[in-house]
C-alpha cells in the first residue's frame, strides 16, 4: 500500500489508540522489573526503565511514555520528560555496562519538558551528558522511535549504534509544532511545517539518520498490536545479536562513524585544513 501522508502520520501520532510502552513491555519482553529514581532528585514517571529478558538475553530497558489516557498523560507530563529521566535513564545504561547489557531504548515524546523547574535543575546539561556518556557506552545501544521523536529530548536517547523507525514514526530536530511557532509564530501551521522538514521514516533512512524501518500494519500500529510488538521484538533479537558479537573497540569506533557520516558540509575555498 502506499505510504502515509505526513498529515496522515501526524494523526496517527495523536490517536490515542497508537499503542505505547506499556503495550509493548508484556509483549516484547519477560520478567521485566522496573527500577526508580536518578538518585540525585526524584523519580520521572515520563520515563521508564528497568531490567528484563529479550528472549533468553537479559537487556535493560529505558523508554519515554506515552499516556493512554488524560490521566497516564498527566502522569507521564504529557510524555516530555524531565532532566532527572533523563538521568534515570543513564544510571541505568551505566549499570547496564558493568555488565555488558545491551540497552535498548524507546523514543515517544515532542521534546523535553521546558518548564521553569527542569531549567533549574540542568534540563540542558542532563541531555547534554547522555549525549556525551551514551557515545561512549561500552554495550550495544538499540534506539527505536516509537511515535514521535521530538528535539533534543529524543536525542538524548537517540545516541546508538542502531536506529529504527515505526514505518508512521517522526524524528525530528524540533517538533513540527515548535518549527511552526518559531519561524511563523503560529503553532496552528504544524501540518505545514511537518511537510517541509523531511522527518518520515523513509527521509530518514534515505539520509542515513535511521538504520531500520519497523513495518506497521495498514491503518496504522493499534490495528494490530500483536503484530506490531512481533515486528518490533524480531529486529530487536536481530540487532541486539549482531551489536553483541562485536568487540568493544569496534562497537564504539562503529558508533563514532555512524555519527560522523549524517549530514553534509561545505568548506569555503582556501580555507581546507586551516
């Protein structure tokens, strides 16, 4: 069938009936035992993680949530976390790699809670450090964009060595909304803007941003959930055995490179090597 509209996509993105973490965790994963806290301030309810078996490897799991309903939305602060998720979820990759367990993170959310709060307690430098600390992780990182993967707050655990799309998913260096308030101060053209900025799954995967592309069932994941969590599960088991095959030295100098080849530069004539 042909592929989603952007407009199509953004209205599968606000269905409440698009399937979230808490769908996929008894789907895709056994035992699995959620951890709290960040240890510095509190526990974000925007981010969940813990640790659990992939088959019969054991992985730890860090996902942003998305809420079913108006109440899990207000719980989870309407999937925009705060910089102590950010910091639960690197105290457990940091556990994870004493180990060497393969991490796999799950991207939902528009971006990162602004509020005066999160700013005062280092929004910034708590998504700045999972940049710097997951690049040099030593254990495989699978990243999977679930829905929307909005602006630093999904970068912050979008840092990889592998990453998938849902086939309607958006990846995103600032929300469609957000792009739209800032360059025509008005929020209510996020459709327009969405159709500018190249974020589908296959504009990613053309530019080489994303590695995957997870198929979703037509009309979209909550058509059927079984089926979707399949999918998902069976490039999860694939990624996580070939990434767990590599030596350390090469996994990170893979992670560097795969990095180092998105996007393109020019430099002005006379300037190269000055």
């Amino acid at each position: 069938m042909p592929a989603l509209t952007i407009t199509q996509r953004l209205d599968l993105l606000h269905d409440m009936r698009r399937p979230s973490i808490y769908d996929y965790i008894p789907a895709i994963f056994t035992e699995f035992t959620e951890f709290h806290g960040d240890r510095h301030f509190a526990d974000d309810p925007a981010v969940l993680g813990g640790v659990a078996l992939l088959g019969e490897v054991p992985v730890t799991v860090a996902a942003q949530v998305k809420g079913r309903d108006i109440a899990e939305l207000q719980k989870a602060n309407f999937s925009m976390p705060h910089p102590e998720g950010y910091r639960k979820a690197l105290r457990l990759a940091r556990q994870a790699e004493k180990f060497r367990r393969p991490v796999i993170c799950f991207v939902d959310t528009p971006g990162a809670f602004p509020g005066v709060g999160a700013e005062e307690r280092g929004q910034g430098e708590a998504i700045a450090r999972n940049l710097m600390e997951f690049m040099t992780l030593k254990t495989p990182v699978i990243t999977v964009i679930l829905g929307e993967g909005g602006s630093g707050g999904a970068l912050a655990m979008g840092v990889c060595d592998e990453l998938a799309l849902l086939e309607n998913a958006l990846y995103s260096v600032i929300s469609p909304r957000g792009f739209a308030s800032i360059l025509w101060k008005d929020a209510s053209r996020e459709r327009e803007a969405a159709g500018l900025m190249k974020i589908c799954s296959e504009d990613l995967l053309g530019f080489g941003v994303c590695e995957r592309i997870i198929n979703e069932p037509e009309g979209g994941a909550h058509n059927d959930i079984p089926l979707m969590a399949k999918n998902i599960a069976d490039y999860l088991k694939d990624a996580v055995a070939r990434f767990s095959a590599l030596e350390t030295e090469v996994l990170l100098e893979r992670r560097y490179a795969k990095f180092r080849k998105i996007g393109c530069f020019t430099e002005p004539p006379g300037q190269a090597g000055g």
